[in-house]
C-alpha cells in the first residue's frame, strides 16, 4: 500500500512538472496579434529649403570674363541650382548649371551684365524660392577677393 | 511499521494534492492568458476569445522631433492601447510592403487630406519595409503596455525615424503630416510585466 503510494505520488510529480514545463514554454513564446486600426502613427515633413541668400558675384579674375557665384549654405539642401539672366535683374531666368557645393564659377563670358539668382533643391522635387538677393555682375567689374 | 506506511501514504496524499493543484492553476492561467494560436504569421484574432487586438493609432503630441525630407528617415509617434486585462509587450511588428504609401494631410488632426501628396504619390513609407507584406522587425527595447484601465495604458511612443520619404517625393508633400499606413502584425507576449513608463521612444533599426 505504502509502496504502491509512493509510485503514484512520484508519478503524478513527473506529470506535473511537465506540465508545469511546457507551459512555461508555452507562456514564453510569442504571438502575433493584429492590431485593429486603419493607421499606425503620424509623421511629419519639414517645409520645402529656405531660399539662399547673401548670393554674390565676382569676375575672376577681373580681366578673365568668368563669373563666380556663392551662397550660404542651406540645411538638409542635396543640391543647388544657378540661375542666370541676360537682359535684367527682372528679367527670365535659364538654369545653368546644377553643383552640390556653395558657389560656381562660369566658363568664359562674353563681355556683358549678368544677373544670378540661386535655389536649394532636396531630392527630386522639392525646391526653395530663389535666392533673396540677386547677384549682378559685369565681366569687367571687381575681381573676387 | 505500520506509522510509517502511514506517514508515507500522507506524503503521498499531500504531493498527490499540491501537485494537483498545480495542474489546475497550470490549466487555469493557460486558458487565462496563453490560449493563443503560436503560429508566426497569422492572427491572433478569432483564435481566442481570451485575446483582444491591440489598437495601433497616430497621435499628434508629442510632435516628431525628426521631421522627414526627401532622401531621409523621421519619427512616428503612435498610441498604442491594450484592452485586456493584463500586461502585453510589445517585441517586433510586422510591416506591409515597401510600397505601401502613407497620405498627407494638411495638419495633425490628419483630417483634410494635402493635395498632391497622397498614398499613391507622397513616397513616404516605413523604413526598414520590403517587397513582402508582414515582414517582422524587433524592437530593441520592447515595449510592455499596460493592463485594461492600469498607469501607461494607452501608451505614446515615439518610433525613431521608422518612416522614410523617397527622394522624388513631391513638393507638395512639404510640411505635411503623414497618416502611416496600417502595420500587419505584432509581435507580442502576455502576462505579468512592469509597464512602459509613457510617453516612450522605441523603434526598430534593422
């Protein structure tokens, strides 16, 4: 009787502590749980580059009718594109060269008056204003310094 | 001879009790807490009227301190609720696909929707997405949401630059709010765990 006890406590002690085990590794595991929403966060975009500014101009050097335009830089700005007109500061302005740096120099010009005006590009498709001073510029005027 | 084979039919008696309980508390928190479906990419919905979903939802405040522009990561800020009644850790989600495309809208309140700027054209998704829709991703520190009606539930997180916008995303996506599209899954445990202080940051990185 004593003995057949012992058996069937030591036995239920073995099932027990399996269960007891497995469900520990059971409890341990994960699931995957849906989640019940049409959303899952909000984000949020910076406003397109501030134009640059304190755009300049120079000859150089004064006699070489080359044409170096510089800017601030802008933050977060991939690219820069130079801008240029020939008739006046107001008038159409053709792109003429596209640089990740802050400023560009011209191959030679003819002898003239030349208006720039600068914009920062973010990616493709996002672009500032222009440049809020327009760099003007004979090629026979002051040298850069 | 005859105390002792009574002593040890006593012994008996109480593991034989202690062990049977166990059992049935075993049997008790399981059907409680753990009757959950374990297979990796399905749902724990339907599988068990024990385990409600979670509710994954944006909110305005706080306000990304990452913002995105073309080429770059910014922050998701999320609330996540819990209506069961016990604690629930977050460890990965599960993502659509990479060109599963969030809306813009013109202010927090993700009401009026930005023109231009939409879920087929603003080129902002989760970053870390692939080509395959529930692609799972860990968080490095995980996240415990606390029970029904407890301290940190729901629970606001920051998820560090888990959104990505496209370099050709347009302009008219500028100062925009994005409403994230739906995640696919979670990944998570149930049961007895010390909350997530909130607001949190977390997110995942690879």
């Amino acid at each position: 009787m004593s003995r057949g006890a012992l058996l069937v406590a030591v036995a239920l002690t073995a099932v027990c502590s399996l269960f007891v085990s497995s469900g520990t590794a059971w409890a341990a595991a994960n699931w995957t749980v849906k989640v019940a929403t049409v959303n899952s966060g909000e984000a949020k975009a910076q406003a397109l580059p501030a134009a640059p500014v304190a755009t300049s101009a120079c000859t150089t050097p004064a006699s070489a009718r080359t044409v170096k335009v510089s800017w601030a830089a802008i933050t977060h700005a991939t690219t820069y594109g130079v801008y240029q007109a020939t008739t006046s500061a107001t008038g159409t302005y053709t792109l003429v060269m596209s640089v990740s740096t802050t400023s560009w120099t011209s191959g030679v010009l003819a002898t003239g008056h030349y208006w720039y005006e600068v914009k920062a590009n973010i990616g493709t498709n996002w672009a500032s204003a222009s440049s809020t001073a327009t760099a003007e510029r004979t090629t026979t005027s002051s040298a850069c310094s | 001879m005859t105390v002792k084979t009574t002593r040890w039919s006593r012994r008996a008696k109480v593991v034989s009790a202690v062990c049977g309980s166990l059992l049935v508390a075993a049997g008790a928190y399981a059907a409680t807490n753990w009757v959950v479906g374990l297979n990796g990419s399905s749902s724990g919905e339907g599988q068990s009227a024990t385990i409600a979903n979670l509710s994954i939802t944006a909110v305005a405040t706080p306000a990304p301190g990452n913002v995105l522009f073309p080429g770059n990561t910014g922050d998701v800020v999320v609330t996540i609720a819990n209506p069961n009644s016990y604690p629930v850790t977050i460890s990965a989600v599960n993502l659509p696909t990479s060109t599963t495309q969030a809306g813009g809208f013109t202010t927090s309140a993700l009401s009026t929707a930005q023109t231009g700027c939409s879920t087929t054209t603003s080129g902002v998704t989760w970053n870390f997405a692939t080509t395959t829709s529930g692609s799972s991703h860990s968080l490095p520190t995980a996240l415990t949401v606390g029970a029904s009606g407890a301290a940190n539930n729901p629970l606001v997180v920051t998820l560090a630059n888990d959104a990505v916008m496209s370099t050709t995303s347009p302009a008219a996506c500028a100062n925009t709010f994005f409403s994230m599209p739906a995640l696919t899954g979670i990944t998570a445990t149930g049961g007895a765990a010390t909350s997530t202080t909130s607001p949190a940051t977390s997110g995942w990185t690879s």
